[in-house]
C-alpha cells in the first residue's frame, strides 16, 4: 500500500515539474519573441534615419516638411522622470516597509497594508486624472506657472505608483529574515534603530533591490498617467518643462503613423526595451557585488 502511494506521489510530482518546466519555457519564448519583434519592427527606422541622428537628434517633428525624428528630448525626460521617481518613491517606500514590518504595532499595520494595496490596484488613468485635477493646478499656484503639467509633477505621480510595489515586496523581505538576527544584534546592546538600519535592511537588500528594479520597470513604463500631468510636449527636460516620455510618444502618435513616422515609433519602443534591460542588468550586477561584499 505504502509503495502504492509513494509511486502515485512521484507520479503527480512528475506531472507537476513537467507543468513547470512547460511554463518556465513559455517565458523564455515570450521573451525572446518580444525582442526578436522589437528588433524586426524598429531597426528599419533607425537604419534610415542614421543611429546618431535618431538618438541624439534634439527635434522631434514626423509630419512636418522636412520630417525630423530625433528623440533625446523623450529619452532624456523618461530618464529624468524615472530617477526623480525613484528618489521620492524609495525612501518613503522603504521606511514604510519597515514602520509597518518593526515600529507599528500589529492592528496599526493591519490598518494600514490594505490601503497600500488598495494603491495598486488603481488603474494608471485615474492616477493621471487625479493628477491632473488636483496635483497640476496645486503645482501651479504653488510655484506661480502658468500651468502645472510638468516633469516635476510626472515625477510626483510615479512616485506614488511605485509606493506600493516597493513596499510590499521590501516588507515582505524584512519579515522574512529569521528572528536571530535581530534578537543578536539586540543581545548585543545595539538600540532598535541600529539593528533595523545596520542589521536587517543589509539583510534584505536583495528583496529590497528586487522591488527597486519592479519600481524602475513600473515607472518607466507607464503611459497614460503621466500624459495627462506632463504636458506632453517634446521639449528638453527642465523640472518644471512641460515634456513628453517615450512611452507617451508611442501612444500619442501611433493610431495616425505610418510609413517611416510608424516604424520610428517602433524604434522608440526597441530603445525602450533596451534601456529597461541595460537597467536590470546593471542593478543585477550591483545586486552580484553588494551580496558578495557581505558574504
């Protein structure tokens, strides 16, 4: 009977690994499919247009006389609006995580997580509507403009979308830890701050990184908030510069692209996919090192 069952078990182990491994395959394909489409899609443009010219062309203008399709003034402003995103979102993310994880007290952290979660499930539009509503004209009255849709406010709003992903995923990681660490460095007689600042954020710091890089890729990508509280215009990036992002130039322009403007803006979504992923691996890498550093 025992042999029975055992033989049954591996049975549906066998299956279940199968299913697993038939899903890791799926997300390799989907991968290399994406790339190999982003490639196909956007090299055509920019073998036409000329690498340099496309890149560090400062004047975007596909449907004029004299069609020009540069696109440093969006490449320049989604890495502005990202970084700006990630200084406001990380630290007010992370030290959320760990108020909720080591200060707050069990039904205060309780009150709290669902509100956090509530944050991301709110669809990127009414982001950028609220945004535009309320934030656009708080910025302009705040800091006399003309109007309030602006790097600066983009910047706001991704960093609030971003709160959610950094803390959960970094809470998750402090809470994970075993508890010996912490009760170590306390039996040691260092205070609760110093073993939250020196001990368990160190510890964590690959799920803290991990939620960083998702906080990147959010930001990065977003589309429709941060049309609607930037301004839209392609112009270099000035913290209070109407601009507009690359993800913004593809969706504002491609239901009346065609010919070269349509394949430009495929290009533009290829040097996107390559930014995200030079991103990834360089904070991978960084990942690599610090793990290294403290073993």
């Amino acid at each position: 009977m025992k042999l029975k069952n055992k033989t049954k078990q591996d049975r549906v182990s066998g299956i279940f690994e199968k299913i697993f491994l038939f899903c890791a395959v799926i997300s390799i394909i989907s991968v290399v499919v994406i790339s190999l489409y982003m490639i196909i899609s956007g090299f055509p443009a920019v073998k036409e247009i000329g690498l340099f010219n496309f890149l560090f062309g400062t004047v975007w203008n596909p449907t004029g006389a004299n069609p020009s399709y540069g696109i440093l003034p969006m490449i320049l402003s989604s890495i502005c609006a990202t970084f700006g995103a990630i200084i406001i979102g990380v630290p007010i993310g992370v030290l959320t995580a760990v108020f909720l994880s080591e200060i707050a007290n069990k039904k205060v952290a309780n009150f709290i997580r669902p509100f956090i979660e509530i944050l991301s499930g709110i669809p990127s539009v009414i982001y950028g509507f609220v945004g535009l509503i309320l934030l656009v004209p708080f910025i302009a009255k705040v800091f006399d403009l003309s109007y309030g849709a602006n790097l600066f406010t983009g910047m706001l709003v991704l960093s609030i979308m971003i709160l959610p992903t950094i803390v959960t995923i970094s809470e998750n990681s402090i809470r994970s830890l075993p508890s010996e660490y912490k009760e170590a460095s306390l039996g040691l007689g260092a205070t609760k701050m110093q073993t939250i600042f020196k001990i368990l954020i160190p510890a964590a710091r690959s799920g803290i990184t991990t939620s960083i890089v998702l906080g990147i890729g959010r930001a990065i990508g977003e589309t429709m908030a941060v049309i609607m509280v930037t301004g839209n215009s392609v112009n270099m990036p000035g913290i209070f510069q109407s601009v507009r992002l690359m993800t913004s130039g593809i969706v504002s322009e491609m239901s009346y692209a065609v010919g070269l403007h349509k394949d430009a803006l495929f290009a533009i979504g290829l040097v996107l996919f390559i930014f995200i992923m030079i991103i990834n691996l360089i904070l991978n890498v960084f990942l690599a090192k610090a793990d290294q550093k403290y073993d």
